[in-house]
C-alpha cells in the first residue's frame, strides 16, 4: 500500500494494530484517515503514544530546501523559546500569531505587529489570526498570491492551529479535498503531508514543536479567556485549579489571559499559600509575566511578587498591550 493518512501523514498499513498508520485490510481501498485520526475525528478519542519529530530534525530538512515557511504559534505561547525556533530557520517565512480575538478591541493590531519587531526582534513577515474563523486566512493567501508562492511549508508549536489554517485556506478556496484532522490534543501530525489546495498552491503541514521548558503542552479550549482582578496588598491568586500561585505585596490591577475554561481557572485569595518561594519583582509598569504552557498575567503597577512556579517557566517582558502600545 502507497498511501498515506491525510490526518497525520502516517503511511497506511493493515499489519500492525498499534502501529502508526493502521487501518483494517476491509477499508484499505477507499480510506483517507488511518484508524487513529477516524477516531479521532469522529469520536473525539485522543491517542499521544507517538513522540513527535525533534526540533532540530524539523528545521535541517526546512533549511536544506528552498520553499517558504508559515510558523505558527498560539497568542499565548509567544514567548523567548519560541522567537528562538522562529530565528533557527534560514528561509523566507512569516510568523503568524493564531488565537488573537481576544486581542482588547482598542488595541491596534499594527501595534501588535510592531510590539514583535521591536521586542522579539522579528524582521520576517507578521500576521495575526483569529481563533475560531476564518479571519486572518484570507489575508495569508492574498499574501502568497501576490508573492506568487506556490510551496509552503507550515510549522508551528503543537496546538498552535497549523491544521485548522489549513482548513481555512481549503474552505476560502472552495476545494473538494478532505480537510487535515483537527484536535484539541498535541502531536496530532506525525509526520510531513502535502496538501494541494489547487492548482495554485501546495501546503507542507509538519508534526508540531514541543516546547522543553513548559508547564503544560495540552489545551483544554479553542479561545483564549480573560480574567482581570484588583489585586489589594498581600493578596494571592491561584491559577488552574490552585496548581500555582503569586502572592503580590501591593495593590495593582492585573489581567490574567489563558486557554483554561475551568471555573478555577483563577481565584483571588487574602491570605498567602504555602511555598511560595520564588521571588518576582515587577520594576515597571504595565509588565506581563508569562508562564510557559499557561499564559500570561498583565501586571499594571510595579509589585514584588512570590510565587511557587519555578522561574525556568516565567519570562517577564514589556506588556504587550500597555504603555506605549495601547
């Protein structure tokens, strides 16, 4: 058999049950998706037993060829680590920022972009997409059709909406392809596939990158949600579900933005929890602390905070919607 999944470009086998790529000898005529993406799809079942391509294997085989690279990332995961595999690939490319509608609605977007450029010291193209449309899609097409791009490879943190652009630009085209599989689960893509969108413009999709120091690669949303609080002095908040937390010693508002839909997802408290070891000092205004796999928390007025998260997961940064940029 000469083919391969269209959901995680496994090439289909009908030997081994546990292997990637299975599907039963009955469906192996007319079959699109191997066993586990069908399942996926239709059942909403996950299965994460595969590691995923390292980094560095990605990026060789990208910098040996010549095509155009799209890199996404979700709103909340742009952080150092990731500006720094952006960096790592030597082609033309254009980073996308997916996720951002809940970017506040008077917050320039072109402020956002400019954020990046000077911040994170990006030169490449930037586009900001929203989460749950098309938006943002259409404006990544003109792009290639303009630049008369026929090839494009799609890269990006797991999770961070490579299949559903891919969608997106299937369903903008009007093409009769089967769409790529889309799940609320890392490392859904296991391996390379092509997929024509038309005559025109043939997408690469690749298996996502995982991120090492991170607290968490799974999402338990689509959207981004925030969570904004009057924080008086000595005050604690608990973020999902309790699991970490900032003690701050003076009163400022902050925003807490993140992909959990848990009802304790944050909770303010009056009294300090236990542990809380490491110490965070917020020496300007309107700071955002990010917390690798969770989010970030917008900080409006300098505060010293303590915290139980180890600090290999915090980065502190200019906010990216206060100051200078609102």
């Amino acid at each position: 058999m000469n083919k391969i999944c269209y959901g995680c470009g496994a090439k289909l086998q009908t030997i081994n049950k546990n292997a990637l790529g299975y599907i039963p000898a009955s469906k192996a005529s007319d079959a699109e998706y191997c066993m586990r993406c069908f399942r996926m799809i239709h059942y909403g079942e996950i299965n994460n037993t595969v590691t995923p391509k390292e980094a560095k294997e990605i990026i060789n085989k990208i910098n040996k060829d010549v095509r155009f690279v799209i890199f996404l990332v979700d709103f909340l995961n742009l952080n150092d680590e990731v500006i720094k595999i952006f960096k790592s690939i030597k082609k033309e490319k254009m980073l996308v920022v997916n996720k951002c509608e809940l970017i506040p609605r008077h917050i320039n977007r072109e402020n956002i972009r400019t954020f990046i450029r000077d911040y994170y010291g990006v030169s490449d193209y930037i586009k900001l997409k929203g989460g749950t449309t098309t938006h943002g899609a259409a404006s990544i097409l003109r792009f290639l059709v303009q630049e008369n791009i026929k090839e494009a490879y799609i890269l990006g943190i797991s999770n961070s909406g490579k299949s559903t652009l891919i969608n997106d630009l299937i369903d903008i085209c009007d093409s009769k392809i089967a769409k790529t599989t889309v799940n609320n689960s890392a490392n859904t893509t296991q391996d390379f596939i092509r997929v024509k969108i038309n005559d025109d413009l043939t997408l690469i999709d690749s298996p996502g990158f995982i991120l090492d120091n991170s607290l968490n690669n799974d999402t338990t949303s689509k959207s981004i949600t925030a969570y904004s609080f009057n924080m008086k002095e000595c005050e604690t908040v608990g973020l999902i579900d309790n699991e970490y937390f900032f003690k701050f010693d003076a009163a400022t508002p902050i925003t807490f933005y993140t992909n959990s839909i848990s009802k304790k997802a944050i909770k303010k408290y009056f009294r300090a929890a236990p542990n809380l070891v490491n110490t965070i000092k917020i020496d300007e205004p309107n700071t955002d602390i990010v917390i690798y796999g969770i989010g970030f928390i917008t900080v409006k007025k300098c505060a010293t905070i303590t915290t139980n998260v180890d600090l290999k997961y915090i980065e502190i940064r200019k906010s990216m919607f206060g100051g200078l940029h609102e």
